[in-house]
C-alpha cells in the first residue's frame, strides 16, 4: 500500500504535531466516496489539541490525524450520490452508537450522552491527510465557485445552527427581529454576522481590535464596527450571538439584548475564574423581559446544507479575505502557530 501524507497528534501530548508521509491510504471502511484533499482550515479546537490539552485518538491508536475543516474533490463515488471532481466537504461529528434520542433522528449536534465522535478531534480520523473517504451521509457538496474558500463551510455550518435555533426560539411568539449584535471578530463572529445580513438585519460587531482586517472585513458587510465595551453601547439588540467566550461580555451579553431578546452563547470558556456579579438582576430582567439565553454547538447535516448555500449567495471576495494565511502542508508547523493578525489559517494540500 502506498502511503500519504497527513498531520497528526499524539493526544494529550504536547509538541506531538508531526507531518507523516507513509500514513495508510484511507481504507475502505471508511466511506464509499473516495475524496482528495484540497485544505484544512485551523482554528482554536485543533491548537488546544495540538497543546495536548484536548483530543482522542481512535480506539487502538496511539496518534490522532487533525482536521475538521475540510474541503476536497471527488475522486470517485460508486454510490453515484456526488461526481468526480465534485467539491466535498466531510461532516465533522457522527452519531453515538447508543444513539441518544437525538443522534436517533440525525440530530447529533444535540447529542445527550456524550459518546458523539468527531473527525479530527475525537475518535475518529481528521481530514488532514492527502486522501479521505467519507459516506454519502456525510458528505456535503459545495457550489463549485466555493474552491478557493470552501474550508469555511464546517464554521459556517455551526453559525447556521446557531441562527436555525435562534429562529426557533424566536418562532415562541410574534417575533420580528431587526437589530443584532455580534461580540467577537473572528472567523465565527464574522461568519454569524455574515448570515444576519443575509436575513436583512441591521447588523453590529463588537471586537477589542482596533487595528488589523477586522473592522474592514465589518464595515465591507454593511455592519457597525464597535470597539468599546457591549455596556457603552447605545444599542438594545434582539438578538445577540456570543462569540468571544470572554467571561465579563458573556455577562455583559446576557444583559444587553431588549425586550424578548434572544441571546446565543457559542464560544467556549476555559472557566476557574470568578467574577462578581448580581445575578437577581440578571433573573429579573430575563424574566421580566421574556429573554433567552442558549448555548449553540456544532451541526447536523440540515445546518451543512444551509451553510453550503449561504456560503454560495456570500460575497467569494469577502469570503476569501477571511483567509488570512494559506500555509503549503510541507510547512505545517507554521501553520499551527498562530499569529494575533490570523483570521482563518489554511493548510493547503494542493501546494
Ligand atoms: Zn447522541
């Protein structure tokens, strides 16, 4: 058997990143749709694995390959569900093997039991590798104009699950939403507010950065760029999605939104450290004023769908210059370093 090239981690282990090139084709197990990879996007996930602070193996191995955001072409699809030379891209968790009611119905992003895996982060093989294979289940196609940026389709699938259960929520009454507030510039909170603006909202970003792509990449959307705190604003939104994780906006957010306001909390805080707080007044005024706050994570395969086609209807240009560093896979190192310029970092495999 021939080998290929892949990146890969000893979970747990820190400084275990190594590019393998004799790693196993993927085998046929794995799926019937035989893909090449075009790139991987990086982002927080993979260098809190690569810190060995995070991550799993697949049962009997010691080394994990990285990836989750992926993107390739079809070499070959016996099933017949994409062509040859289709653009893919993997979906990222599978269904616990119980299932839980929810992974039952293909709703594994609301997995209630835990034992979900997940490419490239838990269990099973990531998508950093010249080759994959992936069932037609978990296969998404690509408009073939998303080439050059399509790596973005795994963040903005959790954006579109993140807007699909605000909608939900809001769905509770008469609801016509007209404000949101983005908190975090990054490549999630641009991508959230990318899909607010695809719903015609007035849309706002809030990031400390003053400097750097952020606040051009707001205003090219037709947002308001903010750098100062959610609690000097003059703005009551009714929705607000999280994206910083950063305790004191976490409170801050769940605070800020008007009268039956929906609140999404997507960033993932690293907790230990206490803040004081007057939590009666934040019961009082969620309860008060009808508001919600949730916590949104991962997709299912609906959300990779809608994601695709917002993807397709966004701006390729915008799109594009999300991607602030495209690394060739011969230097991966640098590529799993971040920078404070990085927006999305981009492993490419075709280089
Ligand atoms: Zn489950």
């Amino acid at each position: 058997m021939r080998g290929v090239r892949a990146v890969t981690v000893t979970p747990g282990v820190p400084n275990s990143l190594r590019l393998v090139d004799d790693h196993p084709e993927p085998p046929a197990e794995e799926g019937a749709i035989l893909v090449e990879a075009l790139a991987v996007g990086i982002c927080a996930t993979d260098h809190e694995i690569v810190s060995g602070g995070y991550g799993e193996a697949p049962p009997g191995a010691t080394a994990l390959v990285l990836g989750h955001e992926s993107l390739g072409r079809v070499v070959e699809d016996p099933t017949g569900t994409l062509r040859p030379g289709d653009l893919v891209a993997g979906i990222v968790r599978h269904p616990d093997p119980v299932p839980c009611p929810n992974c039952a119905v293909g709703e594994w992003d609301m997995c209630r039991n835990g034992r979900y895996t997940e490419h490239g982060i838990k269990a099973l093989p990531g998508f950093a590798r010249d080759q994959w294979r992936v069932e037609p289940g978990f296969a998404v196609r690509l408009d073939p104009a998303l080439a050059p940026v399509g790596m973005l389709l795994e963040p903005t699938s959790v954006v579109a699950k993140a807007w699909d259960h605000i909608e939900r929520i809001g769905a509770r009454a008469e609801w016509q939403p007209r404000t949101v507030l983005v908190t975090g510039a990054g490549p999630i909170g641009l991508l959230a507010a990318l899909l607010a603006t695809q719903r015609g909202l007035a849309v706002h970003v809030l990031d400390l950065a003053t400097a750097g792509p952020k606040p051009e990449l707001v205003r090219a959307l037709g947002a308001t760029y903010h750098a100062e705190p959610v609690t000097q604003l003059d703005l009551q939104p009714d929705v607000l999605v999280e994206c910083t994780g950063a305790p004191t906006v976490v409170l801050d957010a769940m605070c800020a939104v008007g009268p039956t306001g929906i609140v999404c909390l997507t960033g993932v805080s690293s907790g230990g450290r206490t803040i004081d707080f007057d939590a009666g007044a934040l019961n009082r005024e969620l309860v008060l004023e009808n508001n919600v706050v949730f916590g949104s994570v991962n997709a299912n395969r609906r959300h990779w769908e809608l994601a695709a086609d917002a993807l397709a209807h966004a701006d390729q240009g915008w799109l594009a210059s999300l991607i602030t560093r495209r690394v060739p896979v011969g230097a991966y190192a640098e590529a799993y370093t971040p920078s404070s310029d990085d927006i999305k970092v981009v492993l490419d495999f075709t280089a």
